[in-house]
C-alpha cells in the first residue's frame, strides 16, 4: 500500500476538517479507493473516523441517487417589475 507523504497528509486532513459530514464520508471513501488494499485502514487512521464511515461513502459513491446535484443556493426569485 502507498502512503502519503507528511505534507499532503497535513493538507488532507485541513480540508478533511472543512468539509460537512457526507462530503467527509465520499472524500474518505475516494482516497481509500485511490489506495487500494489497505486504503481504508490508512485513510481511517489518518482521519481518525471508523472505516465502516468510509465504506459507507463508498457506497453513497456508487449510488445513482446518491450523488444527484441538489443546489447549493437557494434560486433567486425574479422580479415582476424587471425588463
């Protein structure tokens, strides 16, 4: 298994830190993935989350549904009175 190097590491897990709850779940479950065997051991001790956390994400990955594009923002409503 390929390891990170400690600076990447450092990075990754600032961003790990950043993200809601899901997207820690799917970005754990990709770089697991990236890894291969044994990527989800090293990916849960770098993150320190449980790996059945990251199956999970490679699951919701893998669904249809799971990934559908819900907006970010709410849309705008338009004004009656614009041209």
């Amino acid at each position: 298994m390929i390891s990170y190097d400690s600076a990447i590491e450092a990075q990754m897990q600032r961003l790990f830190a950043s993200l809601s709850e899901k997207d820690k779940r799917r970005y754990a479950g990709i770089e697991a993935c990236k890894l291969g065997h044994g990527g989800i051991d090293y990916i849960s001790t770098l993150f320190d989350i449980d790996p059945k956390t990251i199956r999970r994400g490679q699951e919701e990955l893998n669904s249809d549904d799971a990934l559908a594009l819900a907006g970010v923002r709410k849309k705008r409503r338009r004004s009656q009175n614009s041209d």
